[in-house]
C-alpha cells in the first residue's frame, strides 16, 4: 500500500541477494536438523523386532 501511495508501481522492489542466501542456507540447516531425528531413530531400531511388530 506504500508503493501505492507513493505513486510507485507495486512490482518494483528490491531484495538484496545476501537475504536470500541466507535464507536458503537457514533453510537447509533447519532441513537437515528435521530429518536426522528420525534417521537416527530409524538406525537405532532393531529391524527384527520392527518387522514381528507389524
């Protein structure tokens, strides 16, 4: 609503590109730490007793 009202078209804006990457690697940090939780889990289970489980 700024843009607008500053007679600026609403698609100009900029982001600078060191935001981004660090949003991505932030991304890919918090990604990694979310999927070892379950892959340790997951290699610490007896596969035996998860399979007669079932």
């Amino acid at each position: 609503m700024q843009h607008a009202m500053f007679g600026q078209r609403l698609w100009d804006f900029s982001l600078p590109a060191g935001i981004i990457g660090l949003s991505l690697i932030g991304i890919a940090i918090a990604a990694v730490l979310a999927a070892m939780w379950p892959a340790r889990r997951a290699a610490r289970t007896n596969m035996l007793a998860a399979i007669a489980s079932e």
